[in-house]
C-alpha cells in the first residue's frame, strides 16, 4: 500500500487498518462513505475485474444518468485463479444472467427478490443511491451486498446491466459449507431488516415474494444447524417460519431436515438427493 501511495500519490489512495477488526458488513460501509468520487465500486481482495469492467460501466452510467448503478456479469475462478467456464455457465443460468441483455432495467427490486442477478463485486455505483440507502443497510452480516440491492430496488432505481462478464469471482475449498451458518442468519436477519425499513414501500405481489423468501431462508437457517447436530436449534428456529405470514414450506428441505435430526449422515443425505 505504501509503494501505491507513493507511486500514485498519498492523497490518491487511502489505506485504513481497523483494530479491532469491523467485520465484512462494517468494513464495507465505511469504505463507501470514505469514498468522496461521484463514482463508487468495490473490490474484495480474492476477486478481480478485468481491465474493461470500470470502462465499460463508467461510460454506461454516463450515457444513462437515469440508472443508479451498473452491473456486470463475471467468470467464476478457482483458489489458483484458472477460470471455471462450465461453473461460470451454471451461476449466469442460476442467478438470471444468462437470459439478460444489455440495456436499462426498471425492475431492479423483483429481480432480487426472484434470482439476486447484480453481483457487488461487479457493480459501478452513483454514490448518491448509496448514500440514500446509508451506503449499506445495518442488517445483513455476511450478506450486506444483498441487502443494499434490496434497499436500492426498494427506492425504485433503475439500473444498467452489461452482458459481459468483466469480472472473476473466486470461490474456495469448502468456502460455503464453512460459512453455512453464519451465512444462513445473516440473510434472515437481512430480510427481517429490510421488511422492518422498507415494507411499506412494496406492493402486495412483492411483499408475497418477500414473505416467501424469508420463510425459505429460516429453513434454510434450520437445515444449517441440523447439520451442525444441533436440533434444538433447528426445530425452534423452524418455529419462525411464519412470522412475516402464512405460507407453503418446501417439502424437500424439510425432509433433509427430518433426516438430519434422526441422525442421518450428510454423505448419506447426498446420495439419495443424487439418485432422486
């Protein structure tokens, strides 16, 4: 950081070290408020943009002042940085970048709600949408990216999407099984936050979108601590499931649930998912 400072100057990169440490939700907020350009991406240190990706999202912003942010799409990488072509397939279909063009969209909200396609790492922000949301909402935990798009569709921003992928996402060794937990309360908490801020600015259809969601998302939470061996947990955070309202719970995760509470293995559970 030191040779970046010299070389670009010490007024042009600025390095902060906190101790202690803020965690990943924290961090990100004030590297957002710290920056001052009218512009604003974020870039985690195991991921990578390719050398058009601030161009290309720049001049898009520039010629659509309408849209608060651009995004991209992005490769998937190893631990050694090869490129996965056919994961990075898999996660554009998943996610519902695959069947996006390049264009303007208006509809920012419902497509978080139904497939989360705008990935933070890969996104050119106005800092002024950020700063109208409180640069990141203060729920989140391990998931702030998703809760900031939330509350940007909540405000009802258009943005610009580039069908490129101008990014490298990287994903590690056991990165989500590690993280199971503290991944599945950070979006529950997130969804409970952002009912509790923007609820009232949702229309019915979305607020049912919502609703479900979080009851597949406490699920979820459940399933995490059954593989954890804790039933305790499962079964009382399975209780709140019906908090934001009535609803259908998925059938096929409660049975992955059933199973893990009678003691059934995980490879187990793998195997008969595989031969259904």
């Amino acid at each position: 950081m030191e040779w970046f400072r010299n070389k670009l100057g010490r007024d042009k990169v600025i390095y902060v070290r906190n101790n202690p440490p803020r965690l990943q939700l924290e961090n990100r907020r004030q590297a957002f408020k710290m920056a001052s350009g009218e512009f604003v991406a974020m870039l985690d240190d195991d991921d990578e943009w390719e050398p058009e990706f601030l161009e290309q999202t720049y001049q898009a912003l520039v010629r659509h002042p309408e849209c608060a942010f651009c995004s991209t799409d992005h490769w998937i990488m190893d631990s050694e940085s090869c490129i996965l072509p056919l994961e990075s397939e898999k996660a554009a279909h998943a996610f519902g970048r695959l069947s996006m063009t390049s264009g303007v969209y208006t509809d920012v909200l419902d497509r978080v709600l139904d497939l989360q396609p705008f990935s933070l790492h890969t996104t050119l922000f106005r800092r002024t949408v950020l700063e109208s949301v409180g640069f990141i909402p203060p729920y989140g935990g391990t998931v702030p990216d998703f809760g900031l798009f939330l509350a940007i569709g909540a405000k009802r921003a258009n943005a610009y999407y580039v069908a490129r992928r101008l990014g490298r996402y990287r994903i590690h060794q056991g990165q989500q099984t590690a993280k199971r937990l503290e991944n599945a309360k950070s979006k529950v908490d997130c969804i409970k936050g952002f009912v509790h801020e923007y609820g009232h600015c949702l229309s019915k259809r979305q607020y049912l979108k919502v609703r479900r969601m979080y009851r597949l998302s406490v699920v979820e939470l459940a399933v995490a601590y059954g593989h954890m061996g804790d039933r305790a947990s499962a079964f009382k955070t399975l209780a709140r499931c019906f908090e934001l309202g009535p609803g259908i719970l998925p059938i096929s995760r409660l049975f992955v649930l059933a199973l893990l509470a009678m003691g059934v293995t995980k490879d187990s559970i793998r195997s008969l998912v595989a031969r259904d």
